[in-house]
C-alpha cells in the first residue's frame, strides 16, 4: 500500500512543501479555484475545453442544460480564472487559461 501512495505521489508530481507558509492570499486563491470548480457541470465544462477552444453553442449540448444555466457556469469558470471568452461576431468562443488543470484531473484519476 505504501508502495502505491508513493508511486501516486510521484506521478501527480506533488512538490514538498515550501520552508515558508504559504501566503493567504494564495490559499483564499487556491479555495476559490476548488470552489468553481465544485460542481458537476463546471468540471464537465472543464473537460470540454481541454480538447480545445470551443464556441459556447456547443457547450450547452454537452453539458446537457439550457443556455442561461451554462452561462452561469461559465461565469463562475471565468471570474476564478480558469477560462476566458473571445466574442467573435454573435458567437464566444471559451478556452482553458489554466491548461495545467488536465494534469490536475489525471492526478485525481489515477487516485480514483
């Protein structure tokens, strides 16, 4: 068991912690990433958008609600940083800005 927690901990290249406490403004940062992201929708919209930049009319079908709804959820996304929007004519476009939250999904895959 210990061989598999150490072999886990390697490949989600877990990083010891720093000599000095991290800053609060980090932690209050980090907590508002995990919360946007707390929610089914959120993280399948996440999924998405790791294949690439996707236009918000093919969101909607994915994650299976109406278009206010994904609205909502990509405003959340989008205020915690983890996408941005580019509106070209009457369609947006959306894109991870955080593209380092695919290795933060396989890390929490392989512990599944």
């Amino acid at each position: 068991m210990k061989q598999n927690a150490a072999k886990s901990a390697t490949e989600c290249a877990i990083v010891q912690p720093a000599k000095m406490p991290t800053s609060l403004a980090v932690i209050k940062r980090r907590a508002s990433i995990f919360k946007a992201m707390g929610h089914p929708s959120r993280i399948r919209i996440l999924e998405l958008l790791t294949q690439g930049e996707t236009c918000v009319c093919e969101i909607a079908p994915v994650v299976g609600t109406d278009m206010s709804t994904v609205s909502r959820h990509l405003a959340v996304l989008r205020h915690a940083g983890l996408i941005e929007d580019d509106k070209r004519g009457l369609k947006v476009f959306y894109k991870l800005s955080m593209p380092c939250i695919l290795g933060f999904f396989n890390c929490i895959d392989q512990g599944a």
